[in-house]
C-alpha cells in the first residue's frame, strides 16, 4: 500500500495518433501509429502511480475501443479508475500529431463534443486523506474542464490540500482569456509549479528566468521545477538549487516527456523522497520518455529510471 498523500488529477482522457514521417504537417498523407493513451493529465497520472505514489483519476471516456484501451492503461498500471465515466453518448476524445525536421510539431485536437470534455465532478467524490492534485493547464483551454478543475481546485485547497501545476501553455489550447486568468489563479495557489522554460515567455511577459522564478515563488509556490527539455531541467526550493545535466538519448517523440517528468516528481515527493533525488529521477524520466514513440508509452519504471542513472554514472 502506498504511503504519504494521494494524488488526484482531472481532465482530458484522449487517445493519440503519431505520424511516422517528418515534415508532412497533419495535410499530406503519411503512416500513423495508435491509438496511443493520452491527454497530458492522463500521462502525469500513470507515471506517478508506476512510481508508487496512491492515485486517482476523473474523466470520461466514450464506449468504444479507444476507451477501454485507456481505461486498461491506466488500471494495469495502479491508478483508481472509480471516477472515470464511460459515456455511452459520445466517443473518446482523439489527438493527431506531426513532427517537423526541426523538432517542432503540429496537433490537431479533437475534444469538443466528446467524452474527453465531459468530465463532472464533485467534492464530494474526492477520496478521503491528505490530497494533492495536479493540473495540467492545457486543459484549461476546454470551457467545460476548466470549470471542473477550477472548482476541485477550490475543493482540494479548502480541505487543505495542494496543488501542483504544469503551466504548459500549449497555443493551440489557450486561446482565450478565461484559460489565461483561471491559469494565473491556479498558478498563484500551487504549491508545487513545473514550467517548460519555453512556457516562461507566455506566462510571464518580459521577465527573465531568475525574475520569472521570483515572481512564481512569491504566491504559494514551495517548489519550481524548470524542464528544460533537451537542456535538462533544474529544481528550485528554500533557497536551494539543484541543475540536472541532460542524459544523451536519441529523442523519437518528444511529446509527453513534460508530463512524464511532473509524474514522477510529485509521485515521488508524495511518498517522502528528498528533492534532490526525486529531481535526478524525474529528469531520467523525462530522458527517456523522448526515446519512445507515444506519450504514454514514454512512461517507466523505477527499474527502468535506475538503469539509465546506473549507465550515466558508468559513463561519467
Ligand atoms: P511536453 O509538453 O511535450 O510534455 P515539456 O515541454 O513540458 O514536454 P520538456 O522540457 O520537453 O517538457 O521535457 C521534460 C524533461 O524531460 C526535461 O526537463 C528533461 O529532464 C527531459 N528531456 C526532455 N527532452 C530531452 C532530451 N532530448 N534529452 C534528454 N532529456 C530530455
Ligand atoms: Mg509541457
């Protein structure tokens, strides 16, 4: 039985499908691989219940393969499934994705009048016990997640709870201004914030780095988290700095390593990691999540995590 407080998330459950070949956009014809388990809250949740961490989810998937695929997923690798719904109405949200020679991509998101946004939720649902829930705020882009996350928000801070936040400010999700000002109260209440530095110029307009720190670790924040992708990434807590180097690894699909990271990081801060370790084991992950194709399946193992520490070592 896992120790320490649960971790609980919300919002969209989709499924993936991931061109093989760059440079073709998502308009000319290529092969694609999936349905891939997905949705950026989906894939944070997974990778914390496989580091051990007491989890559960809420969201809604369609009546269909795609669904139970997820649902599967999520169950085989330890995550409380009691609060997803199964929709007999609409069908499971989808996502196609294309890479770019220079590592930029293009999604084509096809949430709206599926499953994927028909998430309810209640604070009466929460589980009892100590909580932290995480947001992934590109799901705030969604009308529908957004008021179902504000308000476990309101729900998990008012039984004393925490928030842990991947501000990740995807354009094609945030669109309109009420993502933007629920992202900043969210922001301002999290107890735990893991940015992309590419994020740091959307959520703070003309700050630097050490400024946008500053900035966030003035409201609520207790730990900064920076992914820095290919860079490595660097935690920030009580006046302590601790930069993890990359590891080498071929990067496949990139998409999910973010997530991969934050799961593991709150998974294992939940259950009373120190920081510094947690940090060096969330990076690992992160690393090879890129080295595999789809989002989810880019999550590891504890095993898997020490091998590729135990190999950097080796080589250091
Ligand atoms: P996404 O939004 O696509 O899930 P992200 O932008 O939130 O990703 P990244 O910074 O790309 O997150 O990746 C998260 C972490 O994974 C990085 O901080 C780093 O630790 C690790 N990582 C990502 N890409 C690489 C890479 N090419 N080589 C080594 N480590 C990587
Ligand atoms: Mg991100």
């Amino acid at each position: 039985m896992a120790s320490g407080p649960m971790i609980v998330s919300t919002g969209e459950l989709l499924v993936e499908f991931v061109s093989h070949r760059k440079g073709c956009g998502l308009e000319r014809i290529s092969e694609f691989s999936g349905p891939y388990p997905s949705g950026a809250p989906a894939i944070f949740i997974d990778q914390a219940a496989r580091m051990g961490a007491a989890t559960a989810f809420f969201g809604t998937v369609g009546n269909d393969g795609f669904g139970r695929g997820l649902l599967k997923r999520l169950e085989e690798d330890g995550v409380d499934t009691s609060g997803i719904l199964v929709d007999d109405a609409r069908v499971t949200g989808t996502a196609f994705v294309s890479y770019f020679e220079d590592g930029s991509r293009t999604f084509i998101f096809h949430l709206k009048d599926t499953a994927a946004e028909e998430v309810t939720f209640s604070p009466e649902s929460l589980p009892e016990g100590e909580l932290i829930l995480h947001v992934s705020a590109a799901s705030l882009g969604v009308a529908k997640l957004r008021t179902v996350i504000l308000e476990a928000v309101d729900a998990v801070l008012d039984r004393g709870g925490r928030i842990s936040c991947d501000p990740n400010a995807r354009p094609e999700l945030m669109r309109d201004d009420a993502a933007r000002q629920a992202l900043e109260s969210i922001v301002d209440r999290s107890w735990c914030l893991m940015p992309s530095t590419s994020d740091l110029g959307f959520l703070f307009p003309g700050l630097d780095e050490a400024a946008a720190v500053e900035r966030m670790l003035s409201a609520k924040a207790e730990i900064i988290a920076l992914k820095r992708g290919s860079e490595g990434a660097t935690l920030i807590s009580q006046g302590q700095r601790y930069d993890f180097p990359p590891h080498h690894v071929e990067e496949l699909d990139p998409t999910g390593a973010g997530d991969g990271f934050c799961g593991t990081l709150v998974g294992l801060l939940a259950q009373g990691i120190p920081l510094e370790e947690a940090g060096r084991r969330a990076n690992a992950a992160g690393a090879i999540a890129v080295t595999r194709r789809g989002p989810m399946e880019g999550n590891s193992s504890p095993a898997e995590i020490d091998a590729l520490l135990d190999r950097a070592l080796a080589e250091a």
